[in-house]
C-alpha cells in the first residue's frame, strides 16, 4: 500500500520528493504524486512534508 497526497493541501515544494529513499514520488503539475509500485511506506516524505499533505 502506498502514502496518499491530499492535491488540494499540496503545496508542491518537493520536499517529500528530495526525502524519498526509492524515488517513488514524483512532480506532476506541480503537485507531488506517488507510484505505489515503488512505495515502501516507510513514512519519510510524511514527516518530510510542511503541510501534512501526506498520510498512510
């Protein structure tokens, strides 16, 4: 099971991005986006995020 990004709280400033450690979230019209086939969840980008845009 991969994070969910809430678009509307995402603020897209890549932090979560820069914190990934399997490059599974990318930039996607300016709003962060994750591939579930890459996600671990291992929760880096949720603490990484400014604005609690991410959960589990």
């Amino acid at each position: 099971m991969a994070v969910n990004i809430n678009e509307e709280t995402c603020i897209g400033c890549g932090a979560c991005i820069d914190t990934c450690p399997v490059e599974a979230l990318e930039m996607v019209d300016d709003k962060a986006k994750v591939d579930p086939d890459k996600c671990v969840d291992c929760g880096a980008c949720i603490d990484a995020c400014p604005v609690s845009a991410i959960s589990e």
